[in-house]
C-alpha cells in the first residue's frame, strides 16, 4: 500500500513520523473515512466539511483547500488500485520541539497522513432478504462531552469495541445517562411500531455522514421518522436496531445482549430502508 505523509506518496513501510508529534504524544488530531466505490468518492463534500469543522474546534489551520484533498484522496486511491477502498485521513497539530500541553504558538506545520483499505462494498444493504444481521452489546459511555468532534483519541472507543468483540458481537451500544448516544464507531436508529428514531446531534455523539444519509432517505420516502432523545428503555425493547456508518453501510442489529431484537431477524422496515439506500448509492 502506498500512504500519504506531509505532501509526498510513499509505500506505507517508508512512512515516519517524529515520537514528538502531537498525535502520538497526546492524541491531538483529527481523522476522516471516505469510501469509495469502483474508485469514486462517496459523500466526499461531506465528509470534507466536517473534517473543516473538526480542525477548527481544535484550532488547527485546514493544510488543504476541498479541491486540494479532494484531488490528493483521488491520487491515493488511484495508485492503490482503485477499486472499492476506504481512505483514511488523518491531521495531526505537528511536531513540537518540546513536550508541552499548549498548542505551540506559533503554529507549527500540521502532519497529514492518508492511507487507503479495502472496502467490502457487499454490506447488509445489498442483500436486505438474504441478510442475517449482526450482534451488539449495550455498554455505559465513558466517553469526554465532546464526541462531536472526530479526534483519533479512541482509546475508550477502541476498548468498548474490544468488548463487543470479546462477546461475539461487532459492536457496543453506548448509554449516557439512560439515553441512547451511539455506537463505538456507528451511530443508532431504533424502530418501534414502525416508527424510526435516533438521538439528536450534540456533543454526545459524532454527526455521522452515513446518518445524514439514513435520514434523507426516511423523510424522502415518507417513512416515519423522529430526531429525539431514546431512552435506555427504548434501546432494549425496540422492534428493530440498526447501526450505521462509512464502511458498515446501515447494519440491522438482531441479538442485544445475547437477547433478540424484535424477532431477531433483520426487520421489515430496515429491509424497506436498505433497498432505497442501495438504490441510492450504487
Ligand atoms: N467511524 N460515531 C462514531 C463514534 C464513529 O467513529 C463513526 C465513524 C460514526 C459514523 O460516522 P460516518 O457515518 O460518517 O462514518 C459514528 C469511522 C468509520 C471509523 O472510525 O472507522
């Protein structure tokens, strides 16, 4: 694989950055995941954008018009094949001559590092009659009050995933307060009655662009949907759960802490969604 670093392409094995950089040292950065599909970027404005507004919560300068990253995610994809891939895209405040909490003044030059995955583009959307569904488990959010911002400090995120997967399950459903937040990587929509719900942005939860999506396509299709709060308690008794994201599409959740979710089959409303969303996207 071939990697991006501070404005030269490279196979990924050459890439170095310093031990100072303060990504490394104190987690301060950002990061985005594009996918793309036969090589072209999907939501690609979007994701942009809030990549703008990452940066900026963080005061670190955007190194990059839209037209400048947009063209960089292109080449990258290019040289790594092409094909169905994720990039991956990372900015980091820079390295520091010295360790020091406070963001060095002045500015130092920001580190910019992208990679590319292979991206399976056969998610449960594709196949909504034939697909099983996934597990997940429900866990307590440890996480800061600003979840908003897409920092590459994960650590909890990480260790909630392990959790999941420690139990068979591909994902932790995450409560603050007895109301439902997020996943550790996907945001949540809860079906009940046939009604659709998820939680409203804030600083509890990340805007997902695969969420944006989700919603469009609800109030496009004239399918019920709420923007709200959902309780802990609507969380464990709804009909249908359903996680979404740039690499997992949007993923009906049967088991609940090792429990069904409705009949524990992939629900007819998600089966109605995911036929508009393939529709949509391919
Ligand atoms: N995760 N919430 C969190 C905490 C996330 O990390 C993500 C994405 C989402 C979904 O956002 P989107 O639909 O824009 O991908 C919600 C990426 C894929 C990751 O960390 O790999």
């Amino acid at each position: 694989t071939e990697v991006y670093l501070n404005g030269t392409f490279m196979e990924s094995e050459r890439a170095r950055i310093s031990p100072l950089d303060r990504g490394f040292l104190f987690a301060d950065g950002v990061y985005e995941v594009i996918p793309a599909f036969n090589g072209v970027l999907f939501r690609i404005d979007e994701h942009l954008a809030r990549l703008e507004r990452s940066l900026g919560e963080l005061q670190i300068h955007n190194p990059h018009s839209r037209e400048t990253w947009q063209m960089l995610c292109q080449k990258l994809l290019l040289r790594n094949g092409g094909g169905n891939a994720s990039v991956y895209l990372q900015v980091t405040r820079g390295t520091a001559a010295t360790r020091d909490h406070a963001f060095p003044m002045p500015p130092i030059p920001p580190t910019i590092f992208m990679t590319t995955a292979a991206l399976n583009a056969e998610t449960a959307v594709t196949q909504p009659d034939s697909a099983s569904g996934a597990a997940a488990i429900s866990a307590d959010d440890p996480r800061w009050a600003r979840c908003d911002i897409k920092s590459v400090s994960l650590l909890p995120n990480a260790m909630l995933r392990q959790q999941a997967v420690a139990s068979g399950a591909v994902e932790a459903i995450l409560t603050r307060d007895g109301f439902l937040t997020e996943g550790s990587s996907t945001n949540v929509f809860v079906v009940k009655d046939g009604l659709i719900a998820t939680p409203p942005l804030s600083n509890r939860i990340l805007g997902g662009i695969t969420r944006d999506l989700v919603i469009e396509l609800c109030r496009k299709n004239r399918m019920p949907f709420e923007e709200r709060a959902v309780s802990e308690a609507e969380l464990l008794d709804a009909d249908e759960i359903w996680i979404s994201s740039s690499t997992k599409d949007v993923m009906p959740i049967v088991s609940l802490n090792q429990k069904p979710v409705g009949h524990g089959r992939p629900g007819e409303v998600w089966k109605a969604l995911a036929r508009r969303y393939v529709e949509f996207k391919r």
